[in-house]
C-alpha cells in the first residue's frame, strides 16, 4: 500500500514540474483622440505576426497579446516592449504626433497575476491612451 502511494505521489510531482507555467503580454491602445490611427507592428514570443492595423476615433483595442514560458509577471519597466520587436503609431492623416509611445512613462501598467501551483504566472498589461493633446496644433 505504501508503495502505491509513493509511486502516485512521485507521478504526480513528476508531472507537476514537467510543466512550464507562462506568462502572458497584452498591449493596449486607447484612442481617445478625434484622428484615426495607423498602428504597424511585428510580435516575439508565441505571437510573432506582422500586422498594420487602423484604429478609429474614440476606440480601444487590444492590438497585441502574446506569451512566453516564464513564472512571476511583473513590470519590465524600460524593457516593456520586449514582446514586439518594432512598433509604429501614426496619424492616417498628416498631423504630426508628440506622443513618445516607445517610452514606459506613456504607459499605464496593470497584471493578472494567477497560480500554477506555488508559482505565480499571469498576464503583464500595458495601456497607452492617446488623446487630441498629442498632436501638434495647427
């Protein structure tokens, strides 16, 4: 009996640290400005697609998600944008935009922090809200 046990109890933990936990990246625009925008971007990870997406007037969307084997999400500060390796933002028409969306100060940071087990996974989310200030007046 004792040895059914160890053997279901070392199968277990075989199979327990034989996966890898992920953390995932999603990337968010909040257009809140009045211009259309050219959003062109190619991913790492999981995800690497290379895409050019518009983005309306006064929408948000998730322009971005991916994922990668790792544990403990946290802010990557300066390193935020490791999951896409070139992004561009650009007004659709010929407006000149201020904004520096490559710098994290641009950003607003969240997490959904989640377990796998005794390990913290989860999802890293970062926002960028655009707004009529970040455009240059005419």
């Amino acid at each position: 009996m004792k040895t059914n046990v160890l053997i279901g109890f070392l199968l277990l933990i075989t199979i327990f640290i034989s996966c890898d936990p992920a953390i995932g990246y999603e990337y968010y625009i909040n257009n809140k400005s009045e211009k259309e925008l050219k959003v062109g971007y190619i991913g790492k990870g999981f995800n690497d697609t290379t895409m050019t997406i518009i983005i309306f007037p006064k929408t948000e969307i998730q322009f971005f998600e991916t994922e990668i084997w790792g544990k403990n999400p946290h802010d990557e500060k300066d390193n935020f944008l490791q999951m896409i390796d070139s992004l561009s933002i650009t007004p659709t028409d010929s407006s000149v935009f201020l904004l520096n969306y490559l710098k994290r100060d641009s950003w607003s940071y969240d997490n959904d922090i989640g377990h796998f087990g005794l390990i913290k996974t989860g999802t890293n989310i970062y926002k960028l809200e655009i707004s009529n200030e970040n455009f240059e007046k005419k």
